[in-house]
C-alpha cells in the first residue's frame, strides 16, 4: 500500500501540484489520469523522489520515504520497479543486459541464476529470443515491454509505469495492460499507472484519481467513472467518439 | 557565475558519496579507458606528427641567420612539444572530441529518463556515470600525451629529414641539447590537470541538461567551449606555478 498525503509541488512559483492526498492498495492496478500537463508525471517524481515537492508525505507500507536517510530510501527502492514513459532502456547495453543490471547492481545472485531470472522476465512479456539484441533495434512497443521486465526482475513490491502504452496501437496496449493486470494480482503488487487512455481505464482500474489543473477533483473506480456528475471528468471521459455515441 | 562554480564543486563531490562496489567501478573503468584513451589514438597521432614537422619546417624558415647553428631548430621543436603542444594542444584537441562526447552521452541519458532510471533504482547515477569516466581521463590522458610528444618529435625528424633541413645527426644532437628532464614532468602533470578538467566540465554539462534534443546538443558545445577556457586558463597558472 502507497499513501499520498498533501502532495504539492511549483515549479517557480507555478503550482503545478496542489495538495493530491490518496490511497494506492496492494494487489490493485491503481491509475492516475487527466488531461496533458496536469501534473501526472510529477506526482510520479514525487512518488518516486526524483522531484522534491515543498509539502507532502510519501509513506510505502507505513514507511515514510520522502526526507529520509539515503540508506533507508535504498531499502524502499529495492522493492520499486519503474517503467518510465521512452522505456528509458540503456542504450549501450543488450536486451539482456538491461534487464540484469538491477541483478548485478543490487543482488549478489549467481551468474546462471540471474540467467534464468532474466530468461524468465523476458518470456512474461512475451520476448523470448530478442536477448541479444540492442534497443535501437527494437520497436517502441518492445522497449516498453523491456521496460517492463526490467521493472519486475528485483520482484518489486510496488510498480509504477508512466504511459505505458502511449504511442501504441490499439492491439499491443491491450496486451500491455493485461500484462500488467496480470503481474499484479499473481504477486499481489501495489501498482500505479499513469495513463489518458480511456481503455485502460475502463478495462483496468481498480482505483482511479483524476487530476485538473494539479489539483485532485475525482477519485473512484471504473464502475463509477461513467456516472460521474463532475464537468471536468466528464469532459476528459466523453471526449472519447466511442464513448459520446454510446451515451447517446 | 559563482553559483555555478559552486554547483560545480557540489557535483564534483556528489562523485565520491554513496559509492558502489569496487567492482562495478573497475569495469566501467576499464571501458571508459578503451573508449577515451584508445579512442582518442588515432587523432592524437596525426595531429602530433603534423605539429612537429610544422613546427619544424616553420622554425628553420624564420631562422635564416646563420650564426644560430641547424640543430637549434630540434631543439625548439623539442621544447615546443614537451611544453605546450603535447600537452595543452593535445588537450584542446581532445576536449572537442572527449568533451562532446561525455556531454553528449549524458546529456541523452538525462533527457531519455536513463539517469532517472539509475536513481530510481538507488544509485548514485553521477559517481557510478561520471566517476570512471573521470578517472579513466585522469590515467589515459597523460599516456596520450606521452604519445604525442614522442610522435611531435618524430614528426619533425621526418620533415627535417626528408627535406634536406638537417642531416639525422643534427637532429638529434639538438634533441639532446640541454634536455630539461623536467619538462617531461610538466607534460604529464599538465595533462593530468587538464583530463581532470575536461572530463568533469563535460559531465557536469551533460548531466545537468534540460529539455530534447537540441538541449543536448547546445550541451556538447558548452561543455568543448568551456573545457577549452579551462584547460588554457589552467595552463597559465601551471605555467606559473611549475616554471
Ligand atoms: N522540471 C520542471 N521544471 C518546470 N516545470 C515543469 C517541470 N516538470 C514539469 N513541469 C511543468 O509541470 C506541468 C505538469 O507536467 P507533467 O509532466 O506532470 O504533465 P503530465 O500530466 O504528465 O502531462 P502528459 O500527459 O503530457 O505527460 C507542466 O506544465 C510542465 O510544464
Ligand atoms: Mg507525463
């Protein structure tokens, strides 16, 4: 369980955060949405401490991360896996290599085990095989699909992804949920996904926070998304054309 | 400007905090040290066989008295080497292509999330990036420069020679000719300084880059512009402090 408490950021004395509270339950894909610079992916720095917020609480398990010493955070970091919004894979290293680094940095696994871990993460997100290769030579939706594996190699406790599946077809973001989904409730992960995709919303969202203009103005799930009475979700639900004509 | 500077000793001592094992250094070392030192071999060598036999064929073109006996013409290209060329001309060559090249890698790793990825993952993303990197130009710099001097004097041997300005014997007579082991330490601790230099106000452009592509780019040139300040800033005081 990750809890969010009075979260608030500006960026020179724009406020970009405005006091975002909120409860991300373990084994629960949980998505942050709103419309193009809300402040989504910032929340997620804050989350993950790569951005300082002026005010606010982080806590993992109880845990409180944000201020802490740096041997403390690394604990809590061992148990994050991060799926960041380009895959954010490192250019001069294999497919491979990119996903044992967390091994080889973090863990003293033997050789052939962290072999197999990598083995086995590369053939739950369906890339058995493409090992070898470089992520230049890639497409973007494998990269995020590496990205992926990389993200849950260190068995993490709480997963977070940025856009996990913007800038993909139809067909593959699907896919790329249901990966998700699925990870999440088969080692009961605390999840955070950062996403506009009305799909994924509908189809996965456990529990859902939407953001206007850096301030929390709706949370629920995908039950009740559809019979919100609040102007600013509905415009940001309904600007789906599917959606508008099956409303009527 | 001096909250740069200041930000710039911050990151310089961000290098050696909340290190990883001695281990993970040791094989980046050992890359950067192949991709910086190996690397930069081939430029270094045709630009310091070129210097010398300039130097060379310049010096004797200027000294037309014939007072000053022919192998003064080595010995200036001696010294000329040693002092300055395989050691600051050598460096401001290689701040364009080692400077652009660490800004650039950095400066792509920051704005692809790559060095978010590392922080995120608990590791001091500028020690276990820049800090080989450092070290690596620390120890290949002054082989390099060793190889130029060497290759500087070769190359106006091959010049002199071959062009009839002075017979082998002459040339290295004057090569001889009240040799100054000294300077030979100069070379080396000037280059030490300036690989120090380059390579950390390259990385520290580079990491602290904002924004795409193009931000990348004005990165890369920032980091050779201002390397190349500091090297030659660096050299006067050196020249003061060490002559
Ligand atoms: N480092 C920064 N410095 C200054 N302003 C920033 C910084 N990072 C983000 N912002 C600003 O904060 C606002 C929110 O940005 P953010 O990236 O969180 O948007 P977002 O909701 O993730 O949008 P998108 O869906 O397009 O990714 C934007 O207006 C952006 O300009
Ligand atoms: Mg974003």
């Amino acid at each position: 369980m990750i809890e969010i408490k009075n979260i608030s950021k500006a960026f020179n004395g724009r406020v970009v955060l405005d006091d975002i509270s909120g409860v991300f339950k373990k084994g629960e894909t949980s998505l942050v949405i709103g419309a193009s610079g809300t402040g989504k992916s910032v929340l997620l720095k804050c989350m993950l401490d790569l951005v300082q917020p002026e005010k606010g609480k982080v806590l993992y398990d109880n845990r409180e991360f944000l201020n802490q010493k740096e041997e403390d955070k690394k604990d809590i970091r061992r148990e994050m896996g991060v799926l960041f919004q380009g895959g954010a894979l490192f250019d001069s290293q294999t497919v491979h290599q990119n996903i044992q680094f967390p091994l080889d940095m973090l863990t003293n696994m033997p050789e052939s085990e962290k072999k197999d871990r990598v083995e086995f993460c590369l053939q739950r997100v369906g890339l058995e095989g493409t090992g070898k290769r470089m992520p230049s030579e890639i497409s973007g939706g494998m990269k995020k699909r590496v990205g992926i594996a990389r993200a849950i190699v260190m068995n993490p406790k709480y997963l977070f992804c940025d856009e996990p599946n913007s800038g993909l077809d139809p067909l593959t973001s699907i896919k790329i949920d249901e990966l998700i989904k699925e990870i999440t409730d088969e080692y009961k992960i605390t999840t955070v996904i950062i996403t506009h995709d009305m799909n994924s919303v509908l189809s996965i969202g456990d529990y859902i926070m939407f953001l206007y203009k850096g301030k929390k103005v709706w949370e629920g799930d995908s039950q009740t998304i559809l019979s919100s009475d609040i102007k600013e979700l509905d415009e940001f639900v309904f600007s789906n054309h599917a959606l508008k004509k099956l409303r009527g | 400007m001096f909250s740069i500077i200041g930000k710039f000793f911050i990151f310089i001592g961000s290098l050696f905090i909340r290190r990883e094992s001695s281990r993970v250094y040791w094989k980046r070392f050992i890359d950067e040290c192949v991709s910086i030192g190996i690397g930069s071999v081939n430029i270094i060598s045709i630009v310091a066989l070129f210097i010398g036999a300039v130097v060379c064929v310049q010096t004797y073109a200027n000294l037309v008295s014939p007072i000053i006996p022919k192998y003064i013409v080595s010995n200036i290209v001696r010294d000329m080497t040693l002092l300055e060329l395989s050691s600051t001309f050598m460096c401001v060559v290689l701040a364009g292509k080692v400077g652009s090249n660490i800004a650039g890698e950095l400066g792509t790793m920051r704005i692809t999330e790559q060095i978010d990825a590392l922080e995120v993952m608990g590791i001091n993303s500028a020690s276990y990036l820049v800090l080989p990197k450092v070290l690596a130009a620390i120890f290949t710099f002054p082989l390099l420069a060793i190889l130029s001097g060497f290759l500087g004097i070769m190359g106006g041997y091959l010049a002199g020679t071959l062009s009839g300005i002075l017979t082998p014997e002459q040339y290295i007579y004057g090569i001889r000719f009240s040799f100054i082991p000294f300077n030979v330490t100069i070379a080396i601790i000037k280059s030490i300084v300036f690989g120090f230099l380059i390579a950390t106000i390259s990385a520290y452009k580079g990491f602290n880059t904002k924004g795409g592509a193009l931000e990348v780019g004005q990165a890369s040139t920032a980091a050779v512009t201002n390397s190349c300040i500091a090297v030659l800033i660096a050299d006067y005081l050196l020249a003061e402090l060490l002559t």
